[in-house]
C-alpha cells in the first residue's frame, strides 16, 4: 500500500533562516506531487506541484522554491523564512489518472519568530 | 477561472441529526471532479468521498453522500446521523480535467453538540 511521509512534525525558525521541508511517498510510481499552506483556521492554499521529476509548477510564493530530485521525493525550500511564512505545510500525493484524490501527509508546523 | 466557495464558516449540529455542508464551484470545463475532506483538530486531511461530473448518481460513501446538482453547480456533502467524532474542518476540492491541481474551498468548521 502506499504511504507519505513528511517531516518534521513541527519547526520553529527564526527569519531569515533557510528552510527545507521533505516529503517521500512509498508504493507508487510517477505520483503527482503537491504542496499546500494551511493558515491557522483557513484554507488550503496551493504552492507547489509536480508531475514529474524536474517539473514544478508554482502557484504562489516570492520566497519559496520546490525541487523534485527524485521520483518520490519532494523538497520545499526557503533562502531567508519571513513572519509570513508561518503555517501548516502539507505535502500530497495523487495518482496521475484525471480524478483520483490527493492523499496527505500528516503536515509540519511552522513558526517562524 | 475556476473557482469553489463554501459559505457556511461554522455550523453547530445537534448529535444524530443529519448536516449539510455547502459546497459551490464556477468552472466551464465540462468534465471535472469533485471531493470532500475531513480535517480534526489533529491536522491530518482525511479523504471522504469523490463525484465526477459525468456520474449519473450521487456517491455515497457510509453516513457520508454528495448532493450532487450539475445544473446549479452544487456538491453538498450530507451526513447523515451525526456523531461527535465528525466535529472538524471540511473542505470541498475541485479539480478540472484541464489541470493536474487541486483546488480547496475556505472550509467548513462543524461542532456536533451532544
């Protein structure tokens, strides 16, 4: 059966500090790849995702960078963390097919002080 | 562009009612998806049940079913005989045939009351 991992679990950086955030899936091929930001009691924003190793698309963000070094593997990166940053980053997987769901990792926690 | 909005921020149920959680969406694709997620206070994203555009019935899923209406384009989620464990965020996604992402709605915070 398949999996996703992420870690860590929760994270507190100061500004300006570099950031990466990992997330691997188990049991599957050629995933889809996402990744969200989750403000506190909002919704699911979409930062990141891709379909392939190498290809990332990017919805939102000035100061944050994904990178798909491997076919399971997917990394969020920041250079310098702004007070913005602060939030729960969940990382999903979803089979290639038209309508299959997303599936998610249990989230991090981030602080940034 | 495509776009989702569920309008309730809150609802507060009673236990062993059946809720119903709003879901809107504006596309012009003629084929897409749509689906309902739980999120508890844990923070996990829990999938509950999925709709596509062409499927002739509602999806039903356990206490869990989708008021599907094309015309209106609405995705009500309803659960039926509500338990305090079903106290969480849901949200509704939505996702065109077009584009491989996934777009989620503000969300719904339910409370069941015993």
């Amino acid at each position: 059966s398949q999996t996703i991992h992420q870690w860590p679990a929760t994270l507190v950086q100061p500004v300006g500090s570099p950031l990466s955030l990992e997330c691997t899936v188990e049991g599957t091929s050629n995933p889809n790849l996402y990744w969200y930001r989750q403000a506190a009691g909002r919704g699911l924003q979409l930062l990141f995702y891709s379909v392939g190793i190498g290809q990332i698309s990017s919805e939102v963000p000035q100061n944050l960078s994904a990178s798909r070094p491997q076919d399971r593997q997917f990394i969020l990166s920041s250079k310098k963390l702004l007070l913005s940053d602060s939030g729960f980053y969940l990382c999903a997987w979803r089979e290639g097919q038209k309508y299959s769901p997303l599936h998610f990792g249990n989230g991090t926690r981030l602080t940034v002080t | 562009a495509q776009k989702i909005t569920q309008t309730q921020p809150g609802m507060f149920v009673q236990e062993k009612e059946a809720v119903t959680l709003d879901c809107t969406y504006d596309t012009s694709d003629p084929s897409y998806g749509l689906f309902w997620y739980k999120q508890p206070s844990s923070g996990e994203m829990i999938f509950l049940i999925y709709q596509g555009s062409y499927d002739q019935q509602n999806a039903t899923e356990g206490r869990y079913s989708l008021n599907f209406q094309k015309a209106r384009k609405s995705a009500n989620l309803v659960i039926s005989a509500s338990q305090l464990g079903d106290s969480a965020m849901y949200f509704c996604a939505f996702v065109p045939s077009s584009a491989s992402k996934i777009i989620f709605g503000s969300g719904t915070r339910l409370s069941i009351r015993p």
